[in-house]
C-alpha cells in the first residue's frame, strides 16, 4: 500500500467523497498510514484532483468507469480492501471485453460509400 494518509487528496477534492481515518504503526520507519479509506463514488465528480495531489502516487484513475446497480448496494463506497484488489479488476475488465471486434476498424465515410 502506497497511502501515508497525508490527506491532501481529501483536501483537493471538491465533492468531498474521500474519507481517511489515519493510525499510526509500531513500525518507526512509517509515520501513519490509513486504517480506513473509502471514496464515495456517488459522490465524485470524477475530476481528477485527488490523483493530482497524491504525493506518493496511491490514486489512479483507471477503466472503472462504466457501473450499474441499485443504490442499497454497498459497491458505490470503494473501501481500501477494494481499492488493493486493483490487478483483479482489471483482469475482470480485460475479460470482458470482445475480442472478435476489430476496435480500430475504420467505418466507411458519406464519399467513400458514394465512390463505391
């Protein structure tokens, strides 16, 4: 976990949906670190300002972006848990996606289909 729980990515964040309760470790080489971490994705504006402030690197903004679901679940609160299962999610995401389909296949212009 990258995360010193410096709370400048809490600061930066205009919708205010990052919640971080720091503790600190026996360890004497690493100050604090976070006990609780969660981003409140109903609330994010998806903005970027929290990976921006990040000194050390811990947020990314990644594929995630397309999710449906009911309101009562409790997936809209990404939890640290969550967040360091990131090489799972993606692997989902990779999976997911069709492989037959040419992605970068060019479709055919108006004048390409007029001369045709």
């Amino acid at each position: 976990m990258r995360c010193t729980a410096c709370f400048l990515c809490a600061t930066n964040c205009p919708a205010q949906c990052i919640t971080i309760i720091a503790t600190e470790t026996k360890d004497k080489t690493i100050e604090k670190y976070p006990a609780r971490f969660e981003i409140d994705i109903l609330r994010c504006v998806f903005c970027g300002y929290c990976e921006e402030a990040c000194p050390v690197d811990a947020i990314r903004m990644g594929p995630e972006y397309s999710m449906a679901g009911l309101i009562e679940e409790k997936k809209w609160v990404f939890t640290k848990d969550y967040l360091l299962e990131r090489e799972a999610i993606i692997q989902k995401i990779a999976e997911k996606q069709v492989s037959d389909k040419e992605e970068n296949e060019k479709h055919p212009s108006a004048y390409e289909k007029a001369i045709s």
